[in-house]
C-alpha cells in the first residue's frame, strides 16, 4: 500500500510539472524562459544536484537553461561545452537519448569537466524541433547509479514541451517577418503606381487639359486650329485610357477576371520563349484569390524558368483534392532557385501562406526546378 501511494505521489508530481511547463509553453513565454523552467522542473522531479538545457552548435553545446539545488556546481546561461567523441556513451545518451550511471570510466573532456564539477551520473534526452536534432535536457548527480530506470522517459516528456515551444517561437517569426515583407511590398508598389501615374496617364492628361484650353481660345479666331488641336486630345485621351487600363492589368489581369483561370494559364503560355504544357485546370471558377495567387505562381515560375535557369520546356499540373487545389510547375531549367535569395517566389510563399496555404520549391543545381503550392479552395 505505501509503495502504491508512493508510485501514485510520483505521477501526480510529474504531472503538476508538465502541466506547469505546459502552461508556460501555451502562453508563448520567450523561448529562454521556458529552457531554464524545464531545467528546474526536471531537476527536482529526478532528485537530481543540477540540470540544463543545451542547444547543439557545430562544435559544441551552449547552456540553454540551468537550475542546480544550491549545494552543487551549476552550468551558467551561455556555457560552453564542449562535444563528446561520437560513439562514446555520452554521445549516445546525449544524441538518442539514455543515461550515464558512473562517470567513472567514460573517457573524454566532457566527462572529465564532469567529473571535476563533482557529478558521478546523468540522464538525457535529445530535443528534436522542426524534424532536426535542436539539443539535449540532461540532469546531473553526484551519486553513481543515482536516477531511476525509468528517468529517460519522463526527461523526453519535457523535450516535447521545448521542441513545441522552439516550434511555436520560429512559427511566430516567420509570421512577423511574413508580414514585414508584406507590408514592404505593399509600399514599393503603391509607389510603383504613383510614379507610373504622375509620369504616364497624370502628365498626359494635364497635357490634354492644357490642350483643351488652347483649342478653346482658338475656337472664335481660329476655328480650324481648334478642330485640329481637339482632334489630337481625342487621340491622346485614348492613350491615356490605355496607359491606365494597362496599370490596372498589373493590379488583377483582365484575362482572368473575365475569362478564368485557364485561358489566363494559357496566355501566359503563348507568351513564354519555350513549349509550356497545361493540364487539370479545374472546369469550375475557384475563389478569385485563389485564382489571382494560382496566376501569379504560374508567371513568376515561367519568368524564372526563362530569365534564370534557361529552360527549354516546362509543364503546368493542377488538381483538386480533398478541399485544396494543388499547383505544380516543372521545368527542365539549370536549377538552383531559392525562396530566401531575394528573388519573387519569396513574395510569392508570402501571398500563399497568407491564404493559409504552403509553397514548396525543390530546385537541384542542374536538375531542373519544382514549384509546388497547395491552397485551400475557398
């Protein structure tokens, strides 16, 4: 009976921990807040004298968070420690997970500091964030053989708690970044439109008024001059009609508007300097965002399957399934396209994502370009 109530005081107090770090987590506390919680919950929890968080680097590991019982030797905030040889136990419980019962005997500089800080065991637990190997929690005794058997387990319900929040955090900023370039965008075009306007239709219509005014003052001494200088306002005003019918194509193109998405996919087609293949445009018209960001994923792809990689053909899929429209562009291009280097599609996965969609690009240097985005039908 007093082992069950034993085991059962345990449980309620692992759980009060992960609810407590949990907690922390949804609130989306700061990142380093949550590492150094984690580090204090899982050191008392495992009766251990100091634990850490550490972050993986190229070379060594950085002190995340840190907690000790106030008796032992802590790791600071910022620590430099330095890598175990791969293969060695504190590699492997540190990588994939396990424990370290007796310093001992373990070779190497970071159980040798370890020993020197006066700890005999460990236990840790990877911390793996966005698919990849992030870092490590491990606690610290200075008794051998001191955690128990099933101390692993109960470290790696924390890591959970760090990978979501690491995964929370770098969500966020790409948000907030998303949304500064987003905003960046929206000034360079507005501005855009202001320069084609005061140096295209506005110029040309004041132009037309000074025009209209001079036939005018002619129309009672010289009437001739008058029909003429009107005769060259009619052509002028339909030249400035055009110059802002083709400002408003750069805004939504007509083409799609009034004709959907298919003709508007194949008159960019006709356009492009090689073969372009389009297949699975979908018979129905989609929500006109949707429509509008299929459009302009398919031009910039086609624009930079010309202008960068040199293709010779390409080919346009599109289909439907399970509430999204999924759009893919290949190319038999030179590759090497990037969302990050500065070039559209970076804009592109801007509007996409906006639309609570997702935009993938796999581009190989030599072997070709696959432009891929899936959208929720709207």
């Amino acid at each position: 009976m007093a082992e069950l109530a034993a085991k059962a005081n345990r449980l309620a107090a692992e759980q009060a921990a992960l609810r407590r770090v949990g907690t922390l987590v949804a609130s989306s506390a700061p990142p380093e807040r949550v590492f150094q919680t984690v580090a204090e919950e899982a050191g008392h929890l495992l009766g251990a004298r100091t634990a850490a968080t550490v972050r993986f680097d190229e070379v060594s590991a950085v002190v995340a968070g840190s907690w000790n019982d106030g008796e032992g030797a802590g790791l600071e905030v910022g620590t430099l420690v330095p890598y175990s040889e791969p293969g060695s136990p504190v590699y492997r419980a540190s990588h994939e997970g396990g424990r370290v019962d007796d310093y001992a005997e373990v070779p190497g500089e970071a159980a040798r500091l370890t020993r020197l800080a006066g700890y005999r065991s460990a236990v840790m637990a990877p911390i793996t964030a966005g698919g990849r190997l992030w870092g490590a929690l491990a606690v610290f005794s200075a008794s051998a053989d001191h955690f128990p058997p099933d101390a692993h387990r109960r470290l790696a319900d924390f890591t959970n708690l760090v990978a979501l929040a690491l995964e929370s955090a770098e969500a966020h900023d790409q948000l907030t970044a998303s949304r500064a370039r987003i905003v960046e965008a929206s000034v360079a075009e507005r501005r855009r439109l202001e320069r084609n306007l005061h140096d295209g239709a506005q110029q040309r219509l004041v132009t037309l008024a000074v025009y209209l005014r001079i036939a005018q003052e002619s129309l009672r001494e010289d009437p001739a001059a008058a029909e003429a200088m009107l005769g060259r306002v009619g052509e002028d005003l339909k030249l400035a009609l055009e110059e802002l019918r083709e400002l408003a194509r750069g805004l939504h193109p007509a083409v799609l508007s009034d004709h959907g998405l298919e003709p508007a996919l194949q008159s960019l087609a006709n356009r492009a300097p090689f073969v372009v293949e389009i297949s699975g445009v979908p018979p129905f018209r989609l929500d006109e965002s949707v429509e509008a960001a299929i459009y302009y994923i398919v031009a910039e792809s086609l624009t930079n399957a010309a202008k960068h990689a040199n293709a010779s053909e390409a080919r346009v899929e599109i289909s439907t399934t399970d509430g999204d429209v999924v759009v893919e562009i290949r190319d038999d291009g030179s590759g090497g396209a990037n969302v990050e280097g500065g070039s559209g599609l970076r804009g592109l996965a801007d509007r996409i994502e906006a639309l609570g969609g997702q935009l993938d690009v796999k581009s190989p240097a030599g072997g070709g370009t696959v432009v891929r985005a899936t959208l929720p039908v709207g």
